[in-house]
C-alpha cells in the first residue's frame, strides 16, 4: 500500500510505502536466528561431579576462614568447583564438587563480606573495624603446589598442611 503524503510548507508530493520497516527487521531476525543457532547445547561433558571433604591447616593450625578452589585439568572443558573452609574445614556436595580425575587445587583468603563489615562497624559509619583475614601464602592461591586426585567411588578426603616460609 502507497500512501501520499503533502509537505505543508513546500506542497510537495512524496510516495511512502507502507510496511518498509519491516524487511530491515526480518533481517535482523534471520540473522540472529543463524547466530544462535549453535548457542544454547550442553557442549562437550567434562565428566561426573563428586563430594569431597577435607581439613587445611596453615603452620599447624586450622585455617580459620578461607576459600577453596578445585580446577579440573582436562583441556577440552574446565571445571571448577569451590566452597569455603571455616574453622578448617570445608564440604563440597556431589552436585556442585569437582570433576572425576585431577585437579589443582587453589586455597585463596576469604574476603569479608559487605553485611558482616557493616555489622561490625555498626552505627558509626568512619569506623574502619578490624577484620582477621588469613594469609594464606601465595604458592598456594596460585595452585602450584596443592593436587587432588578425585574418584568416582570412595572417599574423596582431602587435608592440606599448608606452611609459611620462615
């Protein structure tokens, strides 16, 4: 459909056709369809996901709060897996733990949270409260030295000593 329309000022004439926007739009459309189309599958399986356990101590003492990473070290897809190690000792259900095979396993401090900083600090907000982090040496937060080989059967507990250097 044609329609004519008038420029008040010129009296000129111009023709739009009706409806042109859309074929711009159903290109786009189409083409997003052709991107998408690989998006959205599974992709390749990195295997099945198990519980593990264990404690970490840091020069003989349990760690108080830390954060603990497994990376599985299949090439194809990588995996992680990670839960936070209180009073030195950490839990990872089946559902979210680290892949069958080996892993490098990464111990990293924990940050304090946003709400637990502000409780601290409670009414007066320019207190700078003391927060206890642990440091944890670096050699093991880059996972250079700590692995895990994780079976699909049997107890999968894992202890790590970790020591600072003196």
């Amino acid at each position: 459909m044609r329609l004519l329309f008038r420029k008040p000022e010129t009296g000129a004439v111009r023709r739009r056709q009706r409806g042109t926007h859309v074929a711009p739009l159903a290109r786009l459309a189409g083409l997003m369809l052709l991107c998408c189309a690989g998006c959205g599958g599974r992709g390749p399986e990195a295997g099945p996901r198990v519980a593990v356990q264990g404690n970490v101590t840091l020069d003989g003492q349990p760690v108080s709060q830390a954060r603990i990473i497994f990376v599985n070290n299949n090439a194809d897809v990588i995996v992680k897996a990670t839960a936070i190690i209180e009073d030195g000792f950490y839990e990872i259900g089946g559902d979210h733990g680290p892949v069958v095979g080996e892993n490098t396993v990464h111990i990293r401090p924990e940050q304090i949270d946003l709400a637990e900083f502000e409780s601290k600090r409670g009414d007066d907000k320019t207190a700078v409260p003391k927060v206890h982090v642990v440091d944890i040496p670096t050699i093991y937060q880059r996972g250079k030295r700590l692995k895990a080989e994780v079976h699909e059967e049997g107890d999968n507990q894992f202890d790590y000593e970790l020591v600072t250097k003196k």
